[in-house]
C-alpha cells in the first residue's frame, strides 16, 4: 500500500502532493490496477491535515479514471500509468545510476534544491531537443 508523505517547503498545494505521489506509484508500478488506496481517514491520522484535503486528491484522481470510490469499501486504482513491462525492466538499472548520480551531487556540495534545479533544467532542455 502507499504511503503518503508531505514536503512543506515545496510550495505544492497538500492534496496536489497526494495526487503526485499516486501518479508516481502508478507510473513506476508500485501500485496497480485493483489496489486500495489508504482510506481518508488513515491519511488523516498518518499526516495530520484536513480530510477535505485527502477526498479533494481522491475526486480529482477519480475524475481522472485513475481511481474508484466504492462507497463504504475504499478507493481503489482503476487504471496505471505503468509504461509496457519491457519499460519496467530498465527501471532498475536506470534507478541505480540515477542514485549515483545523486550521491556525486551531493559529494560536490550541491544541495536538494540545487539538484531539483540541475535535473529541471536539464529535462526541460532535453525534450526541447527532442522536439525540434
């Protein structure tokens, strides 16, 4: 089951943080099709904020198809963002660079908001290459 955390410097709306993070377990295949999401009532008590905060996340994952509200039984995933199996496979690898990757960022002294900036830009500047 997913856990959500929240980040108060991000200056993400909280029940945009909900929704990202259920988006980001859909994309990498950590939760799928058929799985329940934690109810409103545990986000509440794990996370401390406002239960309209955590239905408000739900409605608008729910208007997006990607999950079910059953009334009295939960909300559960009822679609994935996951890409073809093959995609999947590559994760891994993909991962373990990626975190050595962080691990020389931070071994020169840059800090998480230096990073998000390095891997921003560089994303953002990569797809416009890829448009062009």
């Amino acid at each position: 089951m997913i856990e959500f955390h929240l980040d108060p410097r991000s200056g993400v709306a909280t029940y945009l943080q909900i929704v990202q993070q259920v988006k980001e377990a859909l994309r990498l295949g950590t939760i799928s099709v058929g799985d329940q999401l934690p109810t409103v009532r545990e986000v509440v008590a794990d996370l401390a904020i406002n239960p309209n905060t955590v239905a408000k996340a739900y409605r608008d994952l729910e208007r997006e198809g990607l999950v079910i509200a059953r009334q009295g039984r939960g909300t559960f995933v009822a679609s994935t963002l996951a890409p073809a199996a093959a995609s999947l496979r590559h994760y891994k690898g993909l991962r373990v660079e990626l975190e050595r990757w962080l691990e020389a960022a931070g071994n020169v002294g840059l800090d998480e908001e230096s990073i998000r900036a390095l891997i921003s830009a560089t994303l953002r500047e990569t797809l416009a290459r890829r448009v062009a």
